[in-house]
C-alpha cells in the first residue's frame, strides 16, 4: 500500500460508514413511511373492515382462530350460499388467515407491558421536529412511554395490509439490489414501492384482502428466485424460494398462476440464452418441487400445479431441465465435444417433446386437463368481454385505462423505461427477469384493471434503478479521490472491468473476479459467491488469444448451444471494431478515472445537484408525486360501509347507512334470519349482520348467482313466489350513484345466461332490462321486484304491501330492508334437516344443501352454464351470451345485440 493510500485509507472508511448510517436511517424512514400512509382508515374511522371480501376474510380468521386449522379446512359454511352452502375449506386461499391467526397467537405469549422510551430515541427527538417544521412527509413521532397490549383479530386484520406494506417494500428492494447491484437503487425501490397507489390499493388499514399479503410473498419470491440463479453456487436459495412461493400461493389466487409462470418462463428463458448450469438446474427443481409440494397441501389447488393448463407449463419446464441435466451429465461423463453433445441434446430433447405429445394425447380425452378460467382466458383475447356476464360484470376484470396508470403508477412511471435502459449494460440473470416482468405486467394490466397493482413492483424497480444509477454516479468521483479503486485499469485493458456499487466494495466483479474457469480438457468447476483468490480465465480462440474471465453466472465453458453461439457472435463483433477505435476507448476510459476525469466528475456531480435542487424541476415533481400519493391513500381510506364527505360549507360528514343498516339486522331480527340480496353483499351480511346470505362475492356457483339475479329482475309476484321459500328479508341499495338499480341489467343478464326465457336468446345482453335515454326505466325493468323496492315510496312506486313490508331505511335512504310476508315455514324445515343434505360420503363433513322441494320447478328449468372456457367439455350448449360473445370474438358478432 503507498503512502499516499495509507492516508487515504482512514478518510474513505470514514466517508463509507458515514454513508452506511444515512442509507440505513434513510431505508427505516422509508419503510416507516410505507407503514404510516396506510393508516389513515385507522385514524379515521377506527379499526373498520373494508369492502366486500375483507369481510368473508374476516369472518374466516375468526373462525380459524376458534376451531383450528384442521376444522377449518373442513368447514362447510351453511350460513352462505343458501340454502346449497359453501365448503370454505376447499373455496379459499388461507395463508392470509394463518398468517393472521399466528400473529394472534404469538401475540397472546407476550403479556401486557409499558416501557419507558429509551433516551437514545428521546434524543431523536428534535430531529423529527425539525424534519417535520421543514415540510418532510410521514416523520414518526417519539412517545414518553411504549405500552403494550395483545391485539383482538379483528385489530390484527385491520393492521396486517399496513404491516406488510412496509415488508413489501424492504423486498422490493432487495429485489432491485439484486438485479442492479446498486445499494442506492434497491434503497430508491424500497421509498418508491412504500407509498406507489398501484401498492396503496390494496393495502390501506383495515383492506384486509389477499393482495395485502400476496404482494411481499410474490417480491419475496422473484428475489429470491433471482438469488438462486445469480451463481452456479447460488442454487441452496431455490429452497426458500420454493417456500416463499407455497405461501404466494396460498395466499392469493394468482399466486400458483402470476409467480409459478413467472419463473418457469425466465428460466426457459436462461436456456435459450445459453445460461444453463447445474446451479440453474438445481435452482429451478428445488424451486418447482418445494414450491408445488407446499401448493398441493392447499384444498384449493390440489393436483392443479399438473393438471391446470394454467400451471402446466412450468412443470414442462422442469421436467425439460431434468432432461439437459441429464444431458450435462453424459456429456461430462463421456468427455463430448461440441458437436457430439449438440446431436445428443437434441435427440433427448426430440425424446421428450415425443413422449410429452404421447402422453397428452393419451389424457386429454379423459378430461385430465383443466380448463382455462374465464378471468385467465380474458388476458389474452383482444375484445375486453369473457364470454361470462358475470365475470364481466365485475368493474375490476375491465381493461385499465390510461388515466388509472397515470394515477396508480405516476411520476416513476416516466423514468421506468430509463431505468430498464442501464441495466442493459449489466445483462445478469436479473436483467432479463426485469425485462420480463415489465412485459408480462404490462400486458396483463391492460387487460385487468385489477392487476395495475401487479406493476407496482416492476414499476418501482425499475425507476429506482434509474434513480440508483445517478446517485452511484455522484458518489463515484468522490470515492475515488479518497483511494477508491478505479473502474478501469491498465491490467483491465485485457480483463472485464471491476464494478463496484455506491459504498465502494465490489459486488458484482468481485464475484466475477471469483469464479473459477475450465480447465484445459473442459472440467467443470463451481464458482464462489465471494472468492478472493485470483481469477482463473478461460482461453478462447481470436486472433488475439485473448484470456477471458466466466461470468458470474457462468460454471464453465460450455460447447454447443446458444451460449457458445453467442460468444462466437460477440467476438466477431468485436474483431470487427478497428483497433485504432478500441485504443481511443482504452485511453478515454483510463483518463475517466484519472485525477483530471475524477475533478470533472466532481464538478459535474456537484452542478448537477445544485440544478436538481434550483431550477431543475424534478424536486418539485417528487414533493407533488408524494402528495398524489397521499391523496390517493386518503381517498382509499374510506372503509365503504363508513366513509365521509364534505358539504358545501366544507364542513365533514360520516355516512355510515350501511355499517348501521346491517347492525339494525342483526340487532332486529332473529338469529336464524336469512337475508337476500344481490351477490355483491353477501359477505357483509355474514359478517357484520351475522345473518346467513344466500349468495356472496365468491364465482364458484354460476347458477346459484343467476337464479338470485333472475328472482330479483323478475315481476314482483313471481319473484314472491321463489323468495318465500328462500329468505326471511330481502335486503337492497338505493339512493343512486351505485346502487342496485345501476347494477340491474348485470343482474338480469346474468339470469339470462342461465334462464334463456327471461330475456330471451334474441336478446342476450337483456337491453329490453334498462333505462330509457331520459332515465325512464324499460315496461320490464318497471315490473321488477328490485325496481319496485329500490323506488318504493318515490315517484309513485309501491311495492306489494301483501308480499314485501318495509321494515329499516337507513337516515340517508342508501339501504332499505324488506320482510318477506308469508314465508314458506315448511321449506324452511326442509332446508334445515341435515337428512336433507348430500354428502359425499357417509358420516362426511362436505354435504350439499339442496333446494326445498317447491322450487324444482324452477331449478329444472335452469341449463348449466357452458361458457368459453369449456372446450374440452362435449355435449354442452353454450349460453347466448357465450355464443354473441365468441361471434364478436371471431368478427361476425351483430354490435346491436
């Protein structure tokens, strides 16, 4: 070490710690931020659950919580789906509730507490204070004492989408370290991925719905994955991915579909790009085998991961990458050469299609293979319409416009494009997965609205690694003239050069610098996450003979295949370039990184901080993109069945009509009540009325939804005649805006769908159910029992006093309860006898409710709904809407059906 080094020495261990302690305050204050702008609801309205499905959620914890895992998955819920029930251990993703309950519990083992704020944080004290007088958003506050006390569920299930908002954002950063190598990017990942709307979404306090714990699971996930595959000896971390992925799964629907064919697809991806190891290998199959060994325990998916067309795909994938395993190995073992091993890979791999196709063709006539869901199927058609009216229906399934992405992604939206730009200049594994994911998101949000929260991650990381490389490189110079090593050397003339991130250690080349090439008859080594003995290089033929050092993900010099293509393609490039031009680059990259490069980069670095922070513009964006943020968390803050407005004066109301409307039911009415509405709110009739519904926000019953829809658009006297033998009260929203009458036509079509002669097969969309232009409702909507109730009282509507008696109208008219005169007593028995029930086996749990025997009638007219995802279902009649559907599908649809 010189003298001029020595000295130096002290100063940049320094400046590097100092540097250490603000990106570590820096990344609390984000992840604090990340839990703080999602406590409005809180704040607000209190420990509310929002929504329509946080409230089955909810309700499901509870139940978990009390009877047990076991129980649970095998609790048939017969105050639902009434009077047929619904099997919720089989219908539901439960890591959400597991995750809640064992909280709960671990929360129960630590008893009551206060404990005086240490004076470390009492000191910090005038900090914040000064933070918060300068105008710095989400600064926490310091109380005198921490009191301690265990949480109830319903506290736990309002706090978890917050909890995890912050654990999202600390993986979303490590995801971008991991693809960019820059601490400063995944640091800008983990502050922009806080508060980004398309995360806010679905993960404000009290939103207790399974994107606000699928989001970490799957970012967890992908980082973990690209962990695995960054060297041949990073293969172990496939274990944890494989584990993060099982919880993925059970904790979102899209997590066995998004995140399994996520990584399936980047790693058929490595093999095409010539990257195939025996880490990959071993990677991806502790991945798939783990992650599918969890998935299966889910009675939800079961046997899907090999049986849904959906998931097939990354099964394919690893069993094709058992095949080139085997290959690698003969190969090895037989000392191949390049031509040798390409005709035998080939042949395994013509081997393997062969026996695939066999295979296939032997089970599709057995109806193995799943079909593709209506919602999957959606993504990759290009008319917005599924073939399912009730899938359609659902505003969410909607393609997302443009105005949703400027509000949902924003300002890091602009620089995402900027940022996938530098990483092309460190094409590691990460680099392509970045790439990947950016597409398939982008894709996918266009056709679901819904999945704009599935672009935050992708979003973030990528602005971040725009944002990450600017500030790496005004810490650069720096660095360098406190003794930093430079990038570019005289003995890197012949060698790839160093990399090093914001904190002056070397991540990438020191790997790289690492691993440990072929020997001279192509024996393969390992490489080393962090060696410190010299490189080993492997020789490749030129006309220079230059020596080259492997890749970091590299384990050898691998003959045949793309890999070798691609260097032979690289190096003919190269050859190619004058060797006056390389000189000339040789010469600017030295003086770069040159006392004289290191002083221009320093004045550069320095104006250009000065120009962000004056006229630039851009510190103006960030502080208007960070209100936007908090807007959007605000506007999210309303729980639904609670929310607030401002009168003309400004003054602020709370309109809580339904949270009262549904404590009015369950105070006023008798616990064996059973209440009809519309699907939408099912869920809320379970679990804040604590009535038994009899249809909520699940789609796993076609039929039982349209013959609800059909019941409610019909003549109020038919109606009467099915209700009475189904339901105590009928419940429904008015007052406008979204009520049930701006619903109805959905309702009437999806009767349609399954009743032909309500509408008709003339008239697939039920338009004969609608408002005139000047808002006068259709001779057929008049005559429906939902219009009669949701207008009872107004413009001279009155319902049947005879057959349906007002009995509850909130204080602002937005619900109105119903009760059902001379309910069927004897249908009612029926139902309730479980003799009258079907089980799958005697002395089971899993016994279907049936229909009393006064609605056969009506039941046998009823045709199973065969939409377009049944194509391998034969004998079936699709409904009219299917079939106008999938003529406008193929261009020869009528645009006035």
């Amino acid at each position: 070490m010189s003298a001029a080094s020595a000295a130096l020495f002290l100063p940049r261990q320094l400046f590097i710690l100092g540097l250490i302690i603000v990106q570590l305050c820096v990344c609390l204050w984000f992840l604090f931020a990340a839990y703080d702008i999602r406590l409005y609801p809180i704040r607000d309205f209190g420990y509310i659950i929002h929504e329509f499905d946080p409230w089955f959620n909810y309700r499901a914890t509870e139940y978990l919580a009390e009877h047990g895992l076991e129980k649970f998955f095998k609790w048939y819920d017969y105050e639902s789906w009434y009077p047929l029930g619904r099997p919720v251990g089989t219908t539901i993703y439960p890591g959400m509730q597991m995750t809640a309950v064992a909280i709960w519990e671990g929360m129960k083992k630590v008893p009551e507490f206060t404990m005086a704020t240490p004076s470390a944080l009492l000191a910090l004290r005038p900090a914040f204070n000064l933070a918060n007088s300068l105008g710095f958003a989400f600064v926490p506050s310091v109380p005198d004492v921490f009191h301690y006390v265990p949480m109830s569920v319903n506290d736990i299930c309002c706090m978890i989408p917050p909890w995890f908002g912050s654990i999202a954002s600390l993986f979303t950063g490590l995801l971008a370290y991991e693809i960019s190598r820059s601490v400063n990017a995944g640091l800008m990942a983990v502050g922009i991925m806080a508060i980004i709307p398309a995360h806010l979404m679905r993960s404000v306090g009290g939103e207790f719905d399974n994107e606000a714990v699928a989001v970490a699971a799957i970012v967890c996930t992908f980082w973990l994955w690209l962990r695995s595959v960054r060297t041949p000896s990073s293969w172990p971390y496939g274990v944890f991915a494989g584990a993060s992925y099982a919880y993925a799964a059970a904790a979102w629907g899209g997590g066995p579909i998004f995140v399994l064919n996520m990584v399936g697809v980047h790693a058929l991806m490595l093999v095409v790009l010539g990257r195939f190891s025996t880490g990959v290998h071993k990677a991806y199959t502790l991945f798939w085998v783990i992650g599918t060994a969890g998935a299966i325990q889910i009675p939800v998916i079961g046997w899907q991961p090999i049986r849904s067309l959906e998931q097939l795909g990354p099964a394919l994938v690893c069993l094709g990458y058992q095949v080139l395993g085997f290959c690698d190995m003969v190969r090895r073992y037989k000392k191949m050469d390049a031509r040798e091993f390409v005709r035998f890979r080939v042949q395994a791999v013509g081997v393997l299609i062969g026996g695939v196709l066999v295979v296939g063709m032997l089970l599709y006539p057995t109806g193995y293979f799943g079909p593709l869901s209506s919602r999957i199927r959606g993504l990759f058609v290009k008319h917005t319409k599924t073939g399912n009216p009730l899938v359609d229906s659902v505003a969410e399934h909607q393609p997302a416009s443009s105005g949703m992405y400027t509000s949902y992604l924003n300002l890091p939206l602009d620089y995402a494009l900027l940022g996938g730009i530098v990483s092309c200049w460190k094409r590691n594994n990460g680099f392509y997965f970045l790439v990947l994911y950016g597409f398939i998101a982008q894709h996918f949000a266009g056709k679901m609205s819904r999945l704009v929260l599935i672009c935050g991650p992708i979003v973030a990381v990528s602005c971040a690694i725009w944002c990450g490389f600017l500030l790496d490189q005004l810490l650069e110079p720096f660095l360098l003239f406190l003794g930093k090593k430079p990038g570019y050397t005289v003995e890197d003339e012949e060698e790839q050069p160093t990399e090093s991130d914001s904190n002056g250690n070397a991540t990438a080349a020191k790997e790289k610098a690492g691993a440990k090439a072929v020997a001279a008859k192509g024996k393969a080594k390992a490489t080393k996450d962090s060696a410190k003995t010299p490189p080993k290089v492997a020789k490749k033929s030129s006309r220079k003979a230059e020596a080259r050092v492997l890749e970091e993900w590299e384990e050898e010099e691998r003959p045949g295949g793309a890999a070798q293509f691609k260097k032979a393609l690289k190096n003919g490039i190269k050859e190619a370039i004058p060797e006056d031009f390389q000189q000339q680059y040789s010469d600017f990259r030295k003086m770069f990184d040159s006392t004289k490069g290191m002083t221009i980069r320093a004045v550069v670095a320095v104006a250009f901080v000065m120009y962000t922070l004056t006229i630039g513009g851009t510190i103006p964006r960030i502080v208007t993109f960070v209100r936007h943020c908090d807007n959007v968390a605000q506007s999210l803050s309303n729980p639904q069945v609670v929310y607030s407005v401002r009168d003309r004066t400004g003054k602020t109301h709370i309109i809580d009509d339904y949270l009262k409307g549904y404590q009015w039911i369950d105070q006023n009415t008798p616990k064996d009540a059973r209440v009809m509405a519309w699907w939408d709110y099912g869920y809320q009739i379970t679990g804040i009325a604590k009535r038994t519904s009899i249809a909520d926000g699940n789609t796993w019953n076609h039929e039982h939804i349209a013959t609800l829809g059909r019941t409610l658009t019909s003549p109020e006297k038919k109606a009467w005649n099915v209700i009475r033998h189904m339901a105590d009260y009928v419940l429904v929203w008015a007052g406008g805006g979204g009520d049930d009458l701006a619903k109805s036509p959905h309702l009437a079509r999806i009767g349609n769908s399954v009743f032909p002669d309500h509408c008709g097969d003339d008239d697939p969309k039920c338009n004969k159910f609608s408002f005139y232009s000047d808002h006068t409702p259709t001779p057929m909507m008049a005559k429906s029992l939902l219009y009669k109730l949701v207008m009872h009282g107004e413009n001279g509507v009155q319902v049947n006093q005879a057959l349906f008696k007002e009995v509850h109208k909130t204080q602002n008219g937005l619900m109105r309860v119903f009760k059902v005169m001379n309910i069927s007593e004897e249908s009612k028995a029926w139902v309730k006898d479980p003799k009258n029930r079907v089980c799958d086996a005697p002395g089971s749990w899993y016994c279907v409710g049936q229909y009393p025997p006064a609605l056969e009638k009506l039941i046998s007219k009823r045709k199973n709904f065969a939409q377009l995802e049944d194509f391998n279902k034969v004998g079936q009649v699709r409904s009219a809407y299917s079939q106008m559907i999938e003529q406008e599908r193929s261009g020869k649809g009528n645009s006035e059906l």
